[in-house]
C-alpha cells in the first residue's frame, strides 16, 4: 500500500505544481518517435518528389523566360527592320515624288516650248495667207481699177482703148504712179 499511497501523495503534489501547457517528459519522448518517422517518410520520400516538381517547374519557367527573351530579341528585329523598310519606302517615295515634279517640270517647259513652236507657225502661215491675200486683193484690185482707168480713159480721151496691149501698159502706169503717190505720202 504504501506503493499506492506514495503515488497517491506524489499526484495530488504533482497536481498543484502542473503546468497545461508544458507536457510531461514522457509524453515528449513517445511523441518524438512518430515525429521522427513522420519526418523520415517525408525526407525520404515526399522531399524528392516535391524537389523533382520544383526543379521541372524552374526548368519550365527558366525556358519560358529564355523563350519570350528570344521573342522579345525577334520582336525587336522585326520592329527594326520594319523601320528600316518604312524609312526605306518613305525616301523612295521622297524620290518617286522628286522625280515625278522634274518630269512635270521638263514636260511642262517641253510643252511651252512646243506651245511657242506652234503659235510661230500658225503667226507664219497666217502671215503667209496674209500675204497670199494681200496680193489676190492687189491683182484684184489692179484688174478692177485697170478695168475702171481704161474705161475712164476711154471717156476722157474719146477714144477706145481696147487694145489689151495699149490697156495694159495704161493700167501698169497708172498703178505705178498710184504706188508712187500713196508712198510718198505714207
């Protein structure tokens, strides 16, 4: 009994002393053993796998970011060499432009020039025809006067002057006097 009565007396001195929230040191060790296997199993056998999976994840997003480097790098050749072709085309235009305002120009001085040929040929051939009909009107104007002085001769001097050679040479005189007479007084 006294076995029961030590125990007795060492439990109700051990009651008032007892912390909650401290366990009792075999409840820590028996405790202990299925820590200790817990994390044997997961270091043995959870911590591989959960590395291989973070390691293929790492590999996963380390070739992501080496895949959108190297697309962003093509991006930015793309966007280079599509500025290169813009500026390319914009100079091209620039010239097209240049040489589509030379063009006009030398079509526009050919043009003129083509202009001014033409308007001296239509003043030459109007001078021309001027002249062709200055001296219809002057041959005219010669048998019509020459008809008109030979028949006012005829009645001045009472006499017929139809001979063609005598009129003729009266007509001629006349005229030349009358061209003698409109000189000298131009």
């Amino acid at each position: 009994m006294v076995t029961q009565q030590a125990i007795a007396i060492l439990a109700a001195a051990g009651e008032e002393n007892i912390n909650p929230l401290i366990p009792a040191p075999f409840e820590i060790f028996w405790s202990l053993i299925p820590l200790a296997v817990v994390f044997f199993v997961f270091f043995r056998y959870v911590m591989p796998k959960l590395g291989a999976v973070l390691d293929e994840r790492a590999a996963l997003i380390e070739g992501g970011i080496s895949k959108a480097e190297k697309a962003q790098a093509e991006a930015a050749a793309a966007l280079e060499e599509y500025t290169a072709q813009l500026t390319e085309a914009r100079a091209e235009a620039a010239r097209i432009r240049e040489d589509a305002r030379a063009e006009a120009a030398q079509i526009l001085a050919e043009t003129r020039v083509k202009a001014g040929h033409e308007a001296d040929r239509i003043v030459e051939t109007a001078n021309k025809q001027i002249e062709a009909e200055r001296q219809q009107a002057i041959v005219s104007l010669r048998s019509d006067v020459g008809a008109l002085a030979t028949e006012l001769a005829s009645k001045i001097v009472g006499e017929s002057l139809a001979d063609d050679a005598r009129q003729q040479r009266v007509i001629d005189a006349f005229l030349t006097d009358l061209e003698a007479n409109v000189k000298a007084e131009g």
